[in-house]
C-alpha cells in the first residue's frame, strides 16, 4: 500500500518493526532491487526523516545522524518538515526528500 510516511512508521511499529535503516550502498542496492522485483516500485519510504523540521535529517529508530547519505543530485530539495524516499528512477539512484504526506510503498525491518 502507498501511504504517507506518518502511516508507514505506525504500521511497521504495529508490528514490532520500524521503518528500514541503511547503512551503506550494499545495502541500499540490494533493497532497491528486491522492492523492485516483488512490487513493482521504484521509489519507497525509509526511517530517514525531518518531521520536526529543524533541517536535520535523522533515523526514526535511533535518533542518530546517517554516515551514508546517497541523495540525488537535486536533492534535499523540499521545505522541512521533510521524509526521504530512496528512488531507482534517478540516474544514479539514490535518496529525495519529499512531502512526509505524499504516498509510497515502504519497507520496515526488525533489526
């Protein structure tokens, strides 16, 4: 389901999850690449987030500062409060901020 990041941090909390966290380009490349093979989708919601809007960017599960931050080369472009989604329709791929209301799948992890 496509839904705001709000909604996608409350349904993988639901579950004992959290939105995904990502640390480096293995990783990141690998989950693009499976979002892609089993649902279609090109760009999805991440823990990485702005929603206090104090124009840093930090883990919803830890509250921590990335060390590995691939975004687009336009990118962060939004006004805070802003959610960031990884994209594979960039050329390289990489991370946007966007909207935290506008909808996109999302992937939670259990780490």
């Amino acid at each position: 389901a496509e839904v705001g990041w709000a909604q996608a941090r409350s349904t993988c909390l639901e579950n004992g999850r959290d939105l995904v966290t990502i640390e480096d380009a293995t990783e990141d490349d690998a989950l693009r690449a499976l979002v892609l093979e089993r649902f279609g989708a090109q760009q999805f919601w991440i823990g990485l987030h702005d929603v206090d809007g104090d124009g840093v960017f930090t883990w919803a599960r830890s509250g921590e500062e990335p060390t590995y931050l691939p975004w687009t080369e336009i990118d962060p472009d939004d006004p805070p409060p802003a959610c960031v989604r990884s994209t594979g329709a960039s050329t390289p791929p990489g991370w946007r901020d966007r909207n935290c209301t506008d909808p996109f799948m999302f992937v939670c992890d259990d780490r």
